[in-house]
C-alpha cells in the first residue's frame, strides 16, 4: 500500500508526523500563466440541491449495477448528498487535517458539479471551481480528481463520504473525461484542445499518481485504475524524454518541471519500471544542473520569482526528498536557501518579511508575515529544514503553528468553506511537516547574510540570461538592485531596497511605472521598464560582483538605458546612497518609501506630511525620523516635490504603506539619502 510506503519513507527522517492513513500526496499546481489565475472563489448560488445518500455500495465504490464505462451513453448520476447540519465540525479535525475542513463544505458543489448531461462532455468538472478557462478541453480542471478521490477512500469520523457510492460515480465520470483529454504521446492540454501543455502534465502525473492511490486504499473503480496506470507511464514518457522541448537549456517553467518529476518518483512506486525511474534520476540531475540559475534561484521562466521560487518549485522538490532522501534536490533547496537569504528584508519588530519582489519574474508577492495564516502553501518545503536549518528563517515556527490551529479549532460555528479551492493544500498534507521550533527559527534569522555581517558588497551573476543581482550591506544600510537583461516585462530594474538594522524597510519598490524606484521621462517610461547597462567599481577599481568587505571604500556603479537618454551614477558609501541623475529632457526622480503611522515626517522647509495623506512643498529635502532613526533625502537645491499616498499596504497589520517621493527636475539631479 502506498501510504505504507510514504509512512515508511517519512519515518527515515526525524519529522513530526500526520495522521496515520492519509492517503498518499504530492504537490500541485499553479498556474504557468498570470498568479491571478491561480484561485477561483466558490460559487456565490450555493450548492445544487441533493438527493439522498445511498445506504449500500459494491466492493468497487459504486452503486449496485453501476459499472465504471467509456461508452458515448450515460445514466443520469446520483447526485452527492448535503453535509448534515453543522458540519464541518472543528473539533472533529486534528491540527494538520483542519485544511480538509474547508474542502469538505464545497466537496457536494465540485462533485454535482461533474456534467452527466451532455454525452460529448460526459465527466468534465463545470462550476468554475478550479483553473481557468474553465472548459471542457482544459485538463487542469479536473485536478480535483484527487479531492474526491481522498474523501471517498479516507475514513474519519467527520468525513460522511467515506466510500459514498454517488462520489464513486461521479468520480468515475471525471476520471473518464480527465483521461479522454490525454495526446497520443502522453501529454495534457491546458489553454486550447491541440496543446501538449507542460503544466497540465507535470501537475497532473502528479494528482493523477495520488489518485490512484487512494483508489487502491479503497479498492475502488479496478477498470479506472488500470487506466490511470497506462496514463502514468505515457505522461512520465512524454515528460522524462531528453529530447523533449521542454528540456531545453537553460530549462525555463522549473515549477512545472519539478512538478512533474515529483509526480513521476510517487508513479513509479505505485507503478514500477526501471526504464523510466533510470530516466528519472537522471532529469533530476539535469534539473539540477541546468533549472537553477548560478545566483542560486530557479528559472521561472527565466529569472527569479518569489513566489513560484518559495511556494511552489521548492515543495516540489520536498516530496521528491519525502520519498526518497534525494541529495540532489537537498543540495538544490541549499543552495536556494542561501540566495532567498539576501532578498527576504527582516523587519526588526519581528512582524515579518518584505520581499525584493521588484525583481520577481511573474508574480507580486510582497511581504510573507512572521506567522503564516493556513493554509500554508509553503508547508511540505519544511521537509527540508532538518537538513537545511537556513530555510528555517522563513517558515511559521511550530508553535505559532500550533497556537493558530488550537484558535481555529476554539472559532465558533462550523468551519468556513475554503475560496481558493487549488486541491494542492490537502494534497501535501499526507507528508509530515517539520517546521522549525522558535529557537530554530530566530537561530535561522540572525545567521542571515545582512543580519550576520556588518559589512559585504555581493553580486551574483546569471551569465545564461545576463542577469546582475546586486547587494551591499553598510554599518547603517543594506541595499539591493538589479541590471542587465529583465527576465520578463513586469521586471522593475535599478535600485530595488534599501533597509536599515532598526528602522527596517525604507524604501521599497514597486512592480509598477509609478511605483518602481526610478528616473521617469515626460512620457511616463521609468527607467527601470529597460534592461540597464551597468559597470561596477569600488572606489575608481573595476569590481566583478566577488564577495568581499569594501572597508571605506565607496561602491559605484555607473548605469544607463539602452539609448543613453538617462545616465545615473549610483554611490553607496557606509550610510548614504547617492543617485546622480542626467537625462536629456526634462525627468522627475521617484522613490517609494514604506512609512509607518507612528513616523515623523517633515519636508525640510518644515511643512508636515502626513501619513496616509497627499503632501508637497517647494523644498530641497524630505525628513523621516522612526524611533531613534533619521532618514533624511535631501536633493541638490530646491525644486517642487510631492508625497502621494498609495493603498499599498504590507503584513497583516497593513501598518507600513507606500508613499511615492516624486521631484520634477530639468534634466539634471542629485539625491542622497542619509541613514543616521
């Protein structure tokens, strides 16, 4: 049995771990389009009206006569009932299975759902309840395939589904139309019916593997699972293929890939073949080599993401590692976790993290609190902290962790139904999670590149894509920046932070043209929308980006936009950073600054700025002082400038907001800012 597998596979490690007989997991999916596709709200009409649940079923699940079919005719089917009055039941959930709460009150909704009208669309999962476009060609919709699949084989005594034989059927349906949708050669469509979309097979190997899974633990639907069996082996020999496309280098959509290489190592324990687990070990290898930039994060598609590097990609990796020790993908998840070092800004009251997500890729991720609400995408990467306690910095501690799930389990009422309903959640959860205790954690922080150090000038390179990563940590800064080729248009390039040891995040840019820390011409282009011409010193020495102490010496660096129309020279000394601005029209100099609503904040003629609030004055200067802190931004003679508030908030307390410093000039421009 395949939970006796992954039991026997998780107690090689010293993990804490999940409820004896879950069934098997893997992680899922997200989108290789815009994160804005990534969830869909429940229906707002409520669930279709149900009809009795059946008091019998046969060995197989199913209803008495009902036998699983591929055929163009279908029976109506029985429809899945309601959950009795007051269900879910809080208390009724341990700690780590409170995530299939929220699953379980829409799991009626997504099952009735399932078409068994139309013949030509027979088991095509309608409502809009996972993935867009929501249509029938779309093999990522039925992904919730593994949903039902859990509650039907997985007995608990909150679960009434517990081998309901109208889930059987409408799975049965499902699975037929999930399976219809598969190419010649093994591969899913995701946005049009001819696609051999690489999403829809990575994460669906995967969905589909635990599936069959459960639908062995209940012995349930035998045709079915002889299918799904087939299904793996076709899709893992479409996905490990060399000569696939998708193994192009440097490889592009790592989350995907990894996805799918997860997915395959669960496969091949449930369907062994030395042929393709050859393959598989080496893709891994060659994942290694060629999905993970030499700046340590991994292409997506060919740059750094936040979010899909953290929450996604890295998971991955943890079940591949769950099931079988892989040191591989242990020292991947090293070497990551030294580069999310330097681009996770620690806020010093210890509320959280801001992110350098200016340089993000796809998504807009910004901020990650100190105590991550569930459900937690991130949860199965803490699988790696026994071996690699760096990533410790960035999870919620165990007993944050513990504190928040005994007050959901004290909240009133039933449990709430979930709104993002990606069935990744309750996919990781048969793995154990090893999140790290509060000593570990503050352990993981402080030993942090920028909180460690005093001093260090760093910049990591990507050759592949030529990419600059740029970090420098002063006595009284640390700041971050990126140059060269953006990897994808939503890149802000130029300055991306600036952070100091007690007033935290100062300045903080934007994924936007008008939040972005940048020159920007009359016609509204910043200078971070183009991929900028760098050269770095120190001092007036050629500097190539290796780890060193600068002492007193300034860092400089020297950058343009490819046409030259603005020119800025950028001077990082041990508490100021300089931009030295000429451009060949008239510009305006814009700066992003987090303030906070306790922060005093005086333009230097002595007019006020409130927090929260428009200002402006004809000044040569901006005075921010937090706590026993002073920013002051001071630019070269007097000129008009204004302080626009903005709805961006960060963390869970939404104290710290973004107020945009913008100062029109003629061409020519010199701003410092001065951290004491």
């Amino acid at each position: 049995m395949v939970n006796d597998r992954l039991a026997s596979a998780l107690s090689r490690r010293t993990l804490l771990t999940a409820g004896a007989g879950v069934g098997a997991a893997a992680l899922a999916v997200i989108s290789s389009r815009a994160f804005s596709d990534m969830s869909t709200t429940a229906r707002p009409d409520g669930l279709p009206a149900a009809r009795g649940m059946s008091a019998t079923a046969e060995p197989d699940g199913l209803p008495a006569g009902h036998e699983s079919s591929t055929t163009a005719e279908h029976d109506r089917l029985p429809l899945l009932a309601p959950l009795p009055a007051g269900a879910p039941d809080r208390n009724l959930f341990t700690p780590l299975e409170q995530r299939f709460a929220g699953y379980l009150a829409l799991l009626p909704g997504i099952t009735n759902d399932i078409e068994d009208r139309d013949p030509a669309n027979y088991g095509f999962m309608t409502g809009g309840w996972w993935r867009k476009p929501a249509a029938p060609y779309n093999a990522r919709v039925q992904e919730h395939v593994y949903t039902l699949s859990w509650f039907h084989a997985n007995q608990r005594s909150w679960n009434p589904y517990h081998r309901d034989p109208a889930l059987a059927g409408r799975l049965d349906a499902a699975l037929q139309h999930y399976l219809g949708l598969q190419h010649d050669d093994g591969s899913w469509p995701e946005y049009n019916p001819n696609e051999h979309s690489l999403a829809a097979t990575g994460f669906g190997l995967g969905y589909l593997a635990k599936t069959l899974a459960n639908l062995r633990q209940s012995k349930a639907l035998p045709p079915r699972q002889r299918e799904i069996e087939a299904a793996l082996r076709n899709g893992m020999s479409w996905l490990l293929n060399p000569k696939n496309g998708i193994w192009r280098t440097p490889i592009n959509w790592t989350n995907q890939v990894s996805a799918g290489l997860a997915g395959s190592t669960l496969a091949l324990q449930l369907t062994p073949d030395a042929a393709l687990h050859t393959q598989l070990a080496e893709r891994i290898d060659f994942l290694a080599e060629h999905g993970q930039s030499r700046a340590g994060f991994f292409y997506d598609p060919t740059g750094m993401d936040i979010n899909y590097n953290f929450e996604v990609m890295l998971p991955e990796l943890a079940e591949i590692y769950a099931l079988t020790s892989n040191r591989t993908v242990r020292d991947m998840a090293r070497k990551f976790a030294d580069w999310f070092g330097y681009n996770l800004l620690r806020e010093p009251d210890g509320s959280g993290w801001l992110t350098y997500y200016a340089m993000s890729a796809r998504t807009s991720v910004a901020y990650y609190d100190n105590v991550v609400p569930e459900p937690d995408r991130t949860n199965l990467a803490s699988m790696f902290i026994p071996d690699v306690p760096a990533l410790g910095a960035f999870f919620t501690s165990r007993e944050d962790r513990a504190a928040a799930r005994a007050a959901w389990a004290a909240g009133p009422g039933p449990a709430p139904a979930k709104q993002d309903t990606s069935p990744r959640i309750i996919a990781h959860t048969a793995y154990a999670e090893a999140l790290p205790t509060a000593a570990e954690k503050e352990k993981a922080i402080q030993a942090l590149p920028y909180l460690r150090l005093p001093e260090f000038a760093e910049l990591r390179r990507d050759s592949a894509f030529n990419q600059d990563y740029l970090y420098i940590r002063r006595p009284a800064l640390y700041f971050g920046a990126f140059f060269g080729t953006r990897p994808t248009s939503t890149v802000r390039s130029g300055p991306g932070f600036l952070w100091h040891p007690k007033a935290g995040t100062i300045v903080h840019a934007q994924k936007t043209d008008t939040g972005c820390w940048a020159t920007v011409l009359p016609n509204g282009n910043p200078d971070g929308r183009s991929n900028l011409v760098a050269e770095y010193l120190i001092g007036d020495r050629g500097w190539q980006g290796q780890h060193l102490s600068p002492g007193s010496a300034p860092l400089v660096v020297r950058y343009r936009i490819p046409d030259s129309r603005i020119t800025t020279k950028l001077t990082i000394t041990r508490s100021t950073v300089v931009r030295s601005v000429q451009v060949t029209s008239a510009a305006t100099e814009q700066i992003p600054l987090v303030l906070q609503p306790e922060d005093i904040v005086t333009f230097a003629n002595g007019k006020p700025a409130a927090y929260g609030q428009n200002s402006s004055a004809q000044t040569d200067g901006l005075i921010i002082r937090r706590n026993d802190t002073t920013i002051t931004v001071a630019w070269d003679r007097t000129r008009p400038a204004t302080l626009f508030t903005s709805s961006r908030t960060y963390l869970r307390d939404a104290r710290r907001r973004i107020h945009v410093l913008r100062i029109p000039h003629d061409g020519r421009i010199v701003v410092e800012i001065t951290l004491s």
